[in-house]
C-alpha cells in the first residue's frame, strides 16, 4: 500500500470570485481587454449610423427617449429604434469596463497601470454618455458632436493602451529605441491628432448632421476636403519612414509589425476616403472612414507603447544605446 503522505494533493478548484477576480493575469483577463478595445471601436459604427441615417434626434431627450417613455415609442418608427440601440449598447460598453477593472483590481499593487487604464475607460465611458445627452439636449450641435467623437477616440486609445500592458513583461519601463526614432514617432502621432480634429471638422460642414434640423457649423465642405488631405498625406510619408525605420530597432519589440499595421490603416483610410468623396459621402463609406479613423488612432496607440520596454539599457548594431 502507498504512503498517504507521499501522495499529491490536488489542486483547488477554481471559485467564481477567483475566476472574476484573478490575482494574475490570465486568459480571462486578456478576453475582457480585447472586447474593451473591441467594443470602444464598435460604437463608434453604431453612433455613425445614428448619424448617417438620421436619427440623431430619434430619441427626442435623454435619458428617457420621450419625455413619457425610457424606450422608444412606435410612432417614433426606425429613427428611434436606432438611437436607442446606440445608448443601449453604451450600458454594455460600462460592463465590459467594469470587468475588466475586476479582473485585475486584486494587480493594484504590482500591476497598478492595469486596474487604472480601465478605472479610466469606465469613466470615459460615463463622461461620453453624458455628453451624449448634452448633444440631444442641444439639437446635435456640430460642436458636441465633434467632441464627442473625440472622447471615443481617446477611449479607443487608453484601451488600446490597456490591450498592450495586459501582454506586457511587469516592472519599471524606459525608452527602448534611440531618441531620435522616438521623436520622430511622437511627431507622427501629433499628425494624427491634427488628421484626426481636421476630418471632424469637415464632418461638421457636410451633409450628414444626423437630423434635418440641425445646424452645421458653416465651413465650406470643398475648401476643407482639401485641408483635411494635407495633415493625411504628410501622415502617410511620415509612417513610410517609421516603418522603414523600425526594421532597425531592436526585435524584440517588434515594432515592424505595429508600424506596418499602422501604414496599412491609413492605407485603407486613405482609398476610402478619396472614394466617398469622388461619389458624393454614401453613408456606407463615410461609416467605414469613421470607423477606421479610430482604428488609426488605435494603431498609433500601439506603436507609442511599444517604444518602451522593461528592460535595462539595449544596445544598436551602431553600439549606440536606448535613449541615446
């Protein structure tokens, strides 16, 4: 007969508190990250379709969609059935958030960027569906809705920003590339802001106001075609030699891969945006470009993180050093 104290104990089962709230990080940890990211993006289409179909005004007041109903009522037909999907999924965009903060909450003292990007995403969050009701509230004023766009695409970046930590080496990090790249790359994401703050702009003046009724903010849409492209070309040549460039770094940041997906994005951006406007903004193609902006911001994102490493000092192929 074998000795029972040289026998194995086996392992405790896993309990649901542990399961929401690991204390490491885990592949629960990493799905909630994605979907973080994932869905910061997607209501970014759903809120351009409010807009591109116009139901901007399909709820009539916030928070209640009537002034008698929380829902929309049948006499308020599609418009409303569509603005009411957008504010609906803001409460599952707060879920997400909220487990993802679960999920690494008990990191606070070792991981404490973890539990605060998505503190910050779900904040953001909040803070976006009250502006939201502001925009309804003033009858979809260009302003308000420009800065509400913005507020997603700052949200798209912290949780791009959370994806890459949560695959991240822990510890202190420091500049991992020569400081005349990263420069270069900083310059590059400032091109972006501008691109970015431009194309919204220009979205104000166009046609796509979300409703009949509501005001544009009076630039002329040709003129400012014209001024949004030249931001996105210097963009483009700017990411031609990040990416070439990145071929020198060291490998294990792999920032070939980041740069490279970054040039494909705006790649894209760049094609459809040249294609709505050679045939008149149809709302398919103005969706796609405003999905993609974000998606471009998210790429950015993922280059500036990746310029840092948890590591000493490297050494170039030249014998300089990281942050010379």
């Amino acid at each position: 007969m074998s000795d029972p104290s040289a026998a194995t104990a086996a392992p405790a089962r896993p309990t649901l508190v542990s399961a929401l709230l690991p204390d490491h990080i885990t592949r629960y940890t990493r799905v909630l990250a994605w979907l973080l990211l994932i869905s910061n993006i997607v209501i970014v289409g759903t809120g351009g379709l409010v807009r591109l179909t116009g139901s901007g005004m399909g709820c009539e007041t916030w928070p209640y969609c009537t002034s008698a109903s929380l829902v929309p009522t049948p006499e308020l037909g599609v418009h409303g059935l569509i603005e009411f999907g957008n504010r609906t999924l803001t409460g599952v965009l707060v879920v997400v958030a909220l487990l993802a903060f679960l999920s690494v909450v008990r990191l606070w003292s070792t991981r404490p960027e973890l539990p605060r990007l998505t503190l910050a995403v779900g904040i953001g969050i909040i803070l976006q569906a009250v502006v939201g009701g502001v925009t309804v509230w003033l009858h979809l004023h260009p302003a308000i809705v420009g800065l509400h766009y913005l507020i997603s695409a700052a949200l798209v970046a912290i949780a791009t920003a959370y994806v890459v930590r949560v695959y991240a080496e822990p510890g202190p990090r420091r500049l991992a590339v020569p400081r005349r790249y990263a420069t270069l790359v900083h310059v590059t994401s400032v091109v972006v802001l501008i691109t970015v703050i431009i194309g919204i702009l220009l979205t104000g003046s166009g046609p796509h106001a979300g409703d009949d009724a509501a005001a544009r903010n009076g630039l002329d849409p040709i003129f400012w075609q014209h001024v949004h492209s030249w931001p996105a070309y210097l963009l483009f040549a700017l990411t031609i030699v990040v990416f070439a460039v990145s071929f020198r770094m060291p490998q294990t940041l792999r920032l070939p891969l980041w740069t490279g997906l970054l040039l494909a994005v705006e790649v894209v951006q760049i094609i459809v945006g040249l294609w709505q406007a050679r045939t008149g903004l149809p709302i398919v193609l103005v969706n796609i470009h405003m999905v993609l902006a974000v998606t471009l911001v998210s790429a950015m994102t993922a280059v500036l993180m990746h310029l840092k490493a948890p590591r000493a000092v490297l050494t170039f192929a030249d014998g300089s050093t990281a942050g010379s």
